[in-house]
C-alpha cells in the first residue's frame, strides 16, 4: 500500500479517536486551573494552581491516591498468582475442558454493574449465602463491605474473582507456544515437575505476563463500576479511589476544576504504568 | 489419587467462578420471603420478580436502547476501525495505531465533562447520537487490537493476486481480503458490541431518561425499591443474559481475540 492510502484508510479512526479523546484530554488539562460549578451560563474562572494546591492539603485526596495503588498492586498481584494456577490447572487436557474454559469466561465479561449487584446479596450479612457458609463452617461470620476495615480487601477480592480468568486465559495461550520439547527434554534429564516450572515455563512465560500485569493494572486503576454500584466509596470514603473521588467531587459536588485537578493526577499515575508498558514492549515485542 | 485431588480442584474453581451467577438466577426466581429467610431451594418458582421489572419499570425500553446503542456502536467501528487495522498491519503506522489504542488506556472520568459540554454546544445532549459516539470509544480500540493482529497473520497473496488481475487496493480489501478475514471480523465485532453493552460510567453521566442503557437502568433501580432482592437479580440476570449466551456459543472466538497480540506465536 502505498502512503496516501494508507493515511485515507487509517484517517476516519484516526480523526474520531483524536476529536473524541485528545481534544477532552486537554480541555480537562485546562480545566483543572479552573473554578467551575458546572454551570452552562457562568464561564469558568481561571485560579491557577489552586485546585491543586488545595488537593495536596486534602486528606481525603491523600488517602484516596494512596488506595487505588494499594487496590491495583494487591488485586493484581493475586491475580497474576491464582491465574497462572488455574492456568496450569486447566492445561492438560481433560473431559469437560471446553465447559471449564467457557465458565471461566463469565466473570469477564459479565456486566460489571449486574455482578456487583449479584455479589451485594452474595456477602449480605443477613440473606447472603457466604456468611451462612463460613459460619457453617465454624468460622467467625465477616462484616465484608459494612466495615471500614474489611470493604477495600472485599472490593479486591472481588476484582481478583472478576479479572483472575483474564490473567488465566493469557497465560493459556502462552502456554500453548512454548515447545514441548523442551519439556520432554527437560524430563529426560531428570528435572522434577517444579524444577520444569521454575525454569522453563517461568521464564519463557516472562514476557507474556509482565505484559499481562501491565495492561491489567492500567484496568484495575480505572476500576469504577463495581466500586460505585456496590459502596459509592463508603463506608466513610474508605472505598474511595482515585476515579470514584474524582466522579464524586464533580458530577455530585459540582467543583468540576477540582475534579478535573483529580484526574490530571490520575492520568499521570496511568500514564507511569502506560510508559513501562511501551518500554517493556520495545524490549521485548511482546504487545503491540 | 492424584487424578481425583486434581479433578476436584477443578470442580471447587469453578464452583467459585460459577457460584454468584447460579445464586442470581435462583434468587431472582424466589419470593422476597424466601430470600430473607435464607431459604432458597424447595418450594415454588415464580417469575414475578421479572414481571415487576419488565412490567412496573419498562425494562424493555432499557433493552432496547442498549440494543440501539450497542448496535450502532460496534457497527460504525467496524466501518472505521477495519480499514484503519488494514493500514496499520500492512503499512506498519506505529504512531497510528499507538493514538487509537491509547483510548484503551485513558480514564474515563476525564472526558465525560468535556463531553458533556460538547453534546451541550452541539444539541445532543442525552440523544442517542452522543451515546453512540462516546461508546464507540470503548469498542473502536478493540476492534483495531484484535484486527490489526489478525490482518498481520493473513498471508498477502491472495490481495496481490486480486491486484495483478487489475483490483484495485479498495476492491482488494472489500472483495478478498474481508471475507478471508470474517472468524476476525466476527470476534472484534462480539467483543466491541459486549464492552459497550456493559459500559456504565459515559451511560451514567451522558445519557437522558429516553436512552437511558440497561446498567445505568439497574443501578438506578437500587434506589428505587426497598432492596428487592428478588427484583433487583431479575434485573441482573436481563442484563447479564444475553452476554453469557453469546459467551457460550462463541467462546473459541473471544478468547482469540482477548489474547490477541499478548502472545506472540
């Protein structure tokens, strides 16, 4: 193809991507040194770098960028553990793998909205089936999202039963690229079943998942669905994340330069993840 | 033994994937007794729940604006985003491909407020026009994701022989080269038409009463009733359907396209 065409066939996404997501991307910027109330009739006032002046000073903000770093790196990191389990656990072929695979689908792409619904009665202290099931068990019954302390590791367990499939799926079909004969190899000579993991299938998988990670972190920060149909970010702001304090801050108390503030923050913390990301990539090639 | 411990494991995993789907679909078919007393087998069925939702809160109307939106979403990107993907897997346009799916990255949050006074400035706000143009930003990077890595593992032969016969590159693409690609086209297309059926923040800000989707639909019906168990899984599961029986029947599909590109064969 030569270069005319290609920019008349790349041009229409090209055009829609840069109108409906640049140009938001810097009115944001701009706003974010701005005072608005949302008002359609009263213009924005310029302050400078007073919203984020202010963000500095404010706790809630403090303990909310805080949370979302704590919230990606713990979920993903179970995830990344518990996905390559499954993984090896469904590898090997077996009657009823094909059902197994779609199964484990389901939570990804189920609406976000409908499971946390789902998993609000789940863990209902009350009428829900897991605290019937642990206490059954003898175990003591768990307060899960009503309690300040435990709703952040709820919230994360239910990320990790949401996303550990994607991770699983990822490291499956990296698995099916590595060559058995490596394996058999490997066996010949006597390497036990985890030496085999440890040094073949570790590192030949390496790329594959620090891409994997990556890429789930950069979701995971976004994460805001699930967290604001199941908490809004309570109870007392103990579940909120950056995304769910930036939504509160302008579309409930209406200081949209605030707000706007909030997410240049947040889009420099995924823009990080994003960089290593590229950085990573060219090294290896392994997304594009 | 082993083979038994292994099997079981298996079983008890996907129990746990399963088990919160399982208890929606029994929970939305008990009465609100039932579920409070925490009994949810035995007795009788019912499928009330689904008519308060359908009946009481025009549920319908929700699908169908979900359908509209969704619809129209994956079609337009695939109108724009396959001859983008085209360019990108044969032209190589690195930067071009880096622009679209860095859409993939960006939060959300950040663009629904300029959003919003754009619609405002432009008379669309809350119409379906606006609803479709800021989900196709969720569906347009999967679609160039998925098909500019299938496009690169499609052998150019046959386009060149169509061009040597005297195609030109446009018939190429149209006549050769996307009915070649259709298991691609399919996949993009089912996984593009899903995020934007699930998308719940642009709906929650950008949508009005009349094209209000079925998540933003549900989420508001929380407030609405006086936790309705009963109503609120039947809620659930009418929005989740859908998506688990598309899953069933194309699953091979989904799962090439969502590993796309993050393996390297």
């Amino acid at each position: 193809m030569n270069r005319r065409l290609r920019w008349l066939f790349a041009s229409p996404a090209t055009l829609f991507v840069i109108l409906a997501m640049v140009f938001p991307i810097l009115y944001t910027v701009r706003l974010s040194f701005q005072s608005w109330s949302g008002s359609l009739t009263r213009a924005p006032r310029w302050v400078g770098l007073d919203n984020y002046r202010t963000l500095l000073a404010d706790g809630r903000f403090l303990d909310a960028t805080a949370r979302t770093v704590i919230f990606t790196v713990g979920a993903v990191a179970v995830e990344l553990v518990l996905g390559l389990a499954v993984a090896l656990l469904l590898e090997r072929p077996f009657r009823g793998r094909g059902l197994a695979r779609t199964v484990i689908l389901l939570p990804l792409l189920a609406t976000p909205v409908a499971i946390g619904l789902a998993w609000l009665l789940m863990l209902n202290p009350t009428v829900g089936p897991v605290n019937s099931l642990i206490t059954g068990l003898g175990l003591p019954a768990q307060p899960w999202l009503s309690s300040t302390h435990s709703v952040l590791p709820t919230l994360m367990l239910i990320d990790v039963w949401q996303w550990t499939p994607m991770m699983t799926l990822l490291c499956l079909a990296g698995l099916a690229t590595l060559p058995a004969e490596t394996y058999e190899a490997a066996a010949v000579d006597g390497a036990g079943a985890w030496q085999r993991f440890r040094r073949i299938t570790v590192p030949l998988l390496g790329p594959t998942m620090t891409a994997a990670v990556l890429l789930r972190s950069i979701d995971a920060l976004k994460t805001f669905d699930i967290i604001y149909a199941m908490t809004g970010g309570g109870p007392v702001y103990q579940s909120e994340t950056l995304n769910i304090y930036g939504y509160i801050t302008g579309f409930e108390q209406f200081q949209f330069g605030r707000a706007a503030a909030i997410v240049v923050v947040f889009f420099l913390i995924v823009l990080v993840f994003a960089i290593v990301l590229a950085k990573l990539n060219s090294r290896w090639g392994v997304v594009r | 033994m082993k083979r038994v411990l292994r099997y079981t494991t298996i079983v008890v995993v996907l129990a746990v994937f399963l088990a919160p789907f399982l208890w929606m679909v029994l929970a939305s078919l008990r009465r609100h007794i039932d579920i409070t007393s925490g009994r949810l087998f035995g007795g009788s069925f019912t499928l009330r729940n689904y008519r308060t939702v359908f009946d009481d809160f025009q549920f319908g109307d929700y699908v169908v604006n979900s359908l509209v939106i969704a619809c129209w979403s994956t079609a337009l990107s695939l109108l724009i985003g396959l001859p983008a993907a085209y360019a990108i897997a044969r032209g190589g346009m690195r930067r071009t491909a880096m622009t679209i799916l860095v859409a993939r990255m960006v939060p959300g949050i950040g663009l629904v407020t300029p959003w919003y006074i754009l619609f405002n400035y432009a008379g669309l706000t809350g119409t379906y026009t606006s609803m479709v143009i800021c989900h196709m930003l969720v569906s347009l990077p999967f679609v160039v994701w998925v098909m500019m890595n299938f496009f690169e593992g499609l052998s150019t032969d046959f386009e060149d022989a169509a061009m040597t016969d005297g195609a030109g590159p446009l018939g190429a693409f149209v006549r050769i080269v996307l009915p070649l690609s259709l298991p691609g086209v399919v996949t993009s297309g089912i996984l593009a038409f899903i995020f934007s059926w699930n998308n719940f923040l642009f709906s929650l800000v950008l949508s009005s009463k009349s094209t209000k989707p079925l998540p933003v639909a549900m989420y508001s019906f929380i407030g609405y009733s006086e936790v309705d168990w009963g109503g609120l899984m039947a809620a659930a599961v009418s929005v989740t359907l859908p998506v688990l029986v598309i899953a069933l029947f194309v699953q091979r599909y989904i799962v090439a396209g969502l590993t796309a590109g993050a393996v390297k064969g």
